[in-house]
C-alpha cells in the first residue's frame, strides 16, 4: 500500500507549512489525485486518517479533485476525453495522442488556523 508512504509525505509537508507560518494547526489539505495517476483516493484518505489519529492532526479536512484523463491529439492539436482505453482523436482519428492531465497527484493548498498567540 504505497498510498500510505504518500499520506506520511503529505503529512511531513502539511507540518512543515505550520511550522514555517508560526505553528498555526492544519485543518484543512487540498489535494488533486488524476484517475490514472496510480494513487486510490480512499486508500490515501484512509492513510492520512490514520496517521493522524491521536495527534495535533487529528480532525483534519481533506479536500479531493479528481481530474479525468485528457489526451491532445498529435495531428490536430484536439483536446478530448477518451472513453476507455481509446486513444484515436475524435476529431480527425489520428491514431496517436499524448495525456495531459489525468495524471496528477498535487497538494494543491494547505489551511491553517491562526498560530497561537505568544
């Protein structure tokens, strides 16, 4: 279960981001996860939620974008969705397309409280 090396690294930077910004609590992660991108959302979730449970984490939000896979097609520049594993443009039916979204795994923000006042 790769998913839970990534939530620790999601994690480590969550806290890094408090700690440069005077300490303040994470309460909320944004994260784009791209259907192909090889990364099971539950199981991401499922990991950052057990990291943090029973730490200064506990009770964090997560927010998911799912981005679908995007081709662009190498002839005429069209850009699609395809429908299962097709790769043809719709367009003019050029047989070769190159993916350009669908693929990402981002932390797209990161919230914070206020820090604690000294």
């Amino acid at each position: 279960m790769h998913e839970l090396a990534i939530a620790h690294a999601i994690l480590d930077r969550a806290k890094a981001a408090s700690e440069r910004n005077g300490g303040g609590r994470v309460t909320k992660i944004g994260l784009r996860i791209g259907e192909i991108s090889g990364v099971e959302p539950d199981a991401l979730s499922f990991g950052i939620e057990v990291l943090c449970k029973d730490t200064e984490l506990a009770g964090l939000v997560l927010e998911i974008e799912q981005p679908r896979r995007k081709l662009r097609c190498a002839a005429c520049a069209t850009e699609f969705e395809p429908e299962g594993f097709a790769v043809a443009c719709p367009a003019c039916r050029h047989p070769a397309s190159e993916c350009i979204a669908g693929t990402e795994l981002d932390v797209t923000f990161i919230e914070l409280e206020d820090p604690p006042c000294a």
